[in-house]
C-alpha cells in the first residue's frame, strides 16, 4: 500500500495481483508480504463497471466452447497483460464492423444486469457476454 496526494487529497494506492468476480462484485486481493506464494484476502468490492479496462488494448479472445469458457486478453495501460475470464457463458457476440474506424482500444464496460456484460471498443463495436461468472487477473506465462 502507499499514499498518493492529488489537489490536496490522499488516496490510498493498492498494488492488486488478483481479482476474483462472481455475481456479486469483486473480490481483490494482493500478495501476502511474509509468504509471497500466498494471496491475502483486502476485502474491497467492485462492480464490472470499475475495472480500468478503458484505453487497454484488446490484443486477442480466446473460446473454450467445450468449458463454456472466454477469456479476453487485455493489454491496460500501465499495467502487465491481463486476462478477463468469463465462464458458464451461454452467449457471446463478437461483431468487428469497426463503424468509427480501426481501434483495439476498449472505450467503456458495464454490466447491464447480473450475468449480462457489455464491452464497447473505440471501433463502436460492442461486444456482448452473458455468463454466470467473471475474473480479471494477470495473465500467467
């Protein structure tokens, strides 16, 4: 953890290495500084909407249809390469019509109710997930 001033008001700064998202929100966590092997539970929740997955680069997807697994590999900015996980999906659509012109870079995400999930890319396209459960983590090599 670290403290940054901006205009005069301190924000607390975690260094997360693991979000786990089920219906209910975000679950962060963060490397356990005794045992660095081990991940220690912060307790914070966040909604799909508060990822800072705006401006990240979608460099590739990837569907399991035998798991009913996607993953989406993310580039954010200041950030390692990142995966978001959506398992149990029962629908995806994936258009690439790219209406404003050429862009990999995501403009905004929401969740428009529990298991629906909306990705609008600068492109002006939307991709659309609905699946029971989610995750944004680090990719792992």
């Amino acid at each position: 953890m670290r403290l940054k001033s901006i205009g005069g008001v301190r924000k607390v700064m975690w260094k997360f290495t693991r979000f786990s998202f089920r219906q209910h929100g975000i679950v962060a966590y963060r490397r356990d500084t005794a045992k660095s092997s081990h991940l220690k539970f912060l307790g914070i929740t966040l909604s799909f909407r508060s990822l800072s997955i705006h401006d990240a680069t979608l460099s590739a997807i990837y569907v399991s249809w035998e798991a009913a697994r996607r993953d989406i590999r993310l580039l954010p900015v200041g950030l390692p390469p990142h995966l978001l996980v959506f398992e149990g999906f029962t629908h995806i659509e994936l258009p690439r019509r790219e209406s404003w012109g050429p862009s990999s870079s995501i403009n905004n995400s929401t969740e428009l109710q529990a298991g629906q999930f909306e990705i609008e890319l600068q492109s002006g396209d939307t991709l659309r997930i609905e699946a029971t459960h989610w995750a944004f983590r680090p990719e792992v090599a």
